[in-house]
C-alpha cells in the first residue's frame, strides 16, 4: 500500500513510505542506526553554510523551508555545467579522465551517422544491476521499438549467462550500439539523441536538463523514486517506467517520447533546460552563488 509521507515541509506528494531507506523504518525509535542519522542531522544544523547541488529557481519550494534553518544556502546546480561555464573543456577533460570506467570513443562515429533526435540512449549509472530477464526485456524492449539506441551495459550489470538471443544480435546490428561506458555528457550534448532512459539519479537528471533531453525514469533506489517523480509529475520532462518492467511497455514508452506525442514533453523540457542553463551564465542565480561563496571563504580565512 503507498503510503504519502505529510510531515516534511515543500516534499507534499512526493514523498510516500516506500522512498524511505531501510533505517527509518524500523520498529523501535532507539535503533541505533536511526539514532545515529537523528544526531547527524541534528549537528547538521549547526553548519554556518550549505553547499547544494541544484537550481535555486528549479527546488524554490523546500528552498523555502530549509532557509529558517541555515543562515546561509549555496545553490551551485548543475555544477558540471557551472564549472564548464568556468573552465570550458578543462572541465570536460577533467570529468572523462575522473571516470573509473574507460570510455568508448568509437561510439561517437556511430552517433555522427544517425539522424538528428533520432537516438535513445541508455544507461543506469555506476551502482544498478539488472537480472538477466530485465536485461532481455529492455533489450527486446529497445530493438522493438524501431529506434537507434546507444546502451551503456557495464561488464557488471549483470551476472551469469551473457548469451543473447539471435534476433537480438540482429537488431542491435541494424540499429543499435551497446558499449562498456561512455563519456555521458558528451553523448547527451550530441545531436542525434533525442531521449535517455536512466535510473533518475541526481548527476545524471541534471546532465540530462542542460542538455535539454526529455527521459524515460526507471527509478531503482536511494532518491531515485523521489527524483522520478519530480521529473515526471512535478517537471512533466519525463515519463516513468514501472518497476516491474516488461518489452512491451519500454517500447511503448520509447515510441511515445520519441514520436510526435513527445513534443509537450520536449516543450516542458526546452524551458527547464533555459532555466538552468541560464542559472550558471554570468548574472545567473547559481554563478552569484558561487561568487558569493568565494567572497564568504575569503571572510572566513580573514578572521582565523
């Protein structure tokens, strides 16, 4: 049974029961593990400043609820496009050598040859794992839907058999491109995608805000449930996928953001997108904040 959760002040219809990590929700108050995080958050308080990665405009309603209790609030978001604002390909160099994973150049050739907006790429981060039978699923899923695909499948993804059918082999010849990693922004900033499915993390929505990319959200764990419904109720720059997936339903999915039903999405998304890209431009509300950041580390450093 979902269950909202009503008692957090800006979190109302976003936060149910289930988006809960496993500490709060066991039976006795005095659990050690719940305690630890209750005085966590109690020292929490006492910082003189918070440094957030997000959009002051994008998150203004907890934004609201938060500022009673730090003095002062830091909004950087997106902070991989506010340091390109500072350092332009530094950073980009920065990002792709930080990886753990190494990534696949010759993807980007393959992209150069599809359309415009044609391509949905995939890709669930560092931390998920799938089932062999989600991975069969998604991958019917994707050649189904009669769209390129990029797929970023970690050696890790998954475990036992590798084996893939036949037909999938040959779909995936004729339109798809799986690899071990990529380097992400660079593949969302490219022309010819045109959507992401991903897992709703926090790097990865924002990667996919600036580069103005609508997406499907497969929510997994942690934030992911709360990031997915804030894309795709709050946001509506995104549509979300069950839990219980089957192919039937990510092609559908796939079919819908990227065809002609995908335009309001795209719309919805278009401004977001304005919205924080203009944030870490010069004048823009998360380059202030970090002007106003250095400029308070300096007064700190003056008065030890």
């Amino acid at each position: 049974m979902t269950v909202e959760i009503t008692g957090v002040p800006g979190m109302e219809g976003l936060l149910y029961r289930q988006d809960l990590p496993g500490f709060c929700l066991v039976k006795q108050a005095n659990h050690p593990t719940l305690q630890f995080f209750i005085n966590e958050c109690q020292i929490l308080k006492r910082a003189s400043a918070l440094i957030l990665d997000t959009v002051s405009e994008l998150d203004a309603q907890i934004l609201s609820h938060m500022a009673p209790i730090f003095s002062k609030i830091y909004t950087l978001g997106p902070l991989h496009a506010l340091l390109n604002s500072q350092i332009g390909d530094v950073s980009r160099g920065l990002a792709s050598h930080g990886s753990l994973w190494k990534s696949d150049l010759n993807c980007m050739t393959w992209l150069d040859s599809q359309p415009s907006k044609s391509v949905i790429y995939v890709s669930f981060g560092t931390l998920v794992h799938l089932t062999r039978a989600q991975v069969i699923e998604f991958w019917y899923g994707l050649v189904n839907s009669g769209h390129p695909f990029l797929w970023v499948m970690r050696s890790d993804i998954t475990s036992g058999d590798h084996q893939i059918p036949t037909e999938l082999e040959k779909g995936t010849k004729e339109r798809g491109y799986v690899v071990d990693w990529v380097s992400q922004e660079e593949v969302l900033a490219h022309k010819s995608v045109g959507g992401f499915l991903t897992h709703s993390g926090w790097n990865s929505t924002l990667e996919s805000i600036v580069a103005g990319l609508p997406m499907i959200s497969w929510p997994k764990f942690g934030d992911h449930y709360i990031i997915s419904r804030t894309v795709c109720q709050q946001w509506k720059i995104g549509l979300q996928l069950n839990e219980n997936c089957d192919r039937s339903n990510i092609e559908s999915m796939v079919q819908t953001l990227m065809g002609p039903k995908g335009e309001e999405i795209q719309s919805s998304m278009d401004a977001i997108s304005k919205l924080a890209r203009d944030s870490v431009a010069e004048g823009g509300s998360s380059h202030n904040n970090l002007e106003q950041l250095i400029e308070y580390i300096r007064n700190l450093q003056h008065q030890n």
